[in-house]
C-alpha cells in the first residue's frame, strides 16, 4: 500500500495521548477525520473521577495510571 493511504495517526492510541483535554480533544478530532470534537459535559463518577463526556457519543475518563479510557 502506498503511504499516501495511511493515516497520520497510525500507531496512536488513546492511552498514548497526553492526559489533558486539549490532546483528547485534538486527538478525536482527528479521529474524526478533521470534524471536531468538543466537550458536551464534564460529570464526577462515584470513585470521584472525572468524566468527559464528548460530542461523538463516548465519554473518556483517565484511568489508575493517568492514561485516557473510554468509559462504559
């Protein structure tokens, strides 16, 4: 396959992303082929984690380690 064809991103996955928002959200907005991602709400789970919610339908909180996780 030509390199013309592959994603910039290639080999980036959302636990290698900086664990701040503005990375989330760079990162899904490229994800999303360039549309943009944004926060809808930010709420506090039960363990008092913070979870963004965001508007392609997912929400990410960080995990143990600081890393980004979608969550369930």
């Amino acid at each position: 396959m030509s390199q013309a064809f592959v994603k910039e991103s290639e080999g980036e996955w959302l636990h290698d992303i900086t664990p701040t928002l503005p990375a989330l959200i760079n990162y899904l907005t490229r994800e999303n082929n360039g549309v943009r991602v944004y926060e809808q709400k930010m709420i506090t789970d039960k363990s008092g984690r913070e979870v963004h919610v965001m508007s392609n339908g997912l929400s990410y909180a960080k995990d143990k380690e600081g890393k980004w996780e979608i969550v369930w």
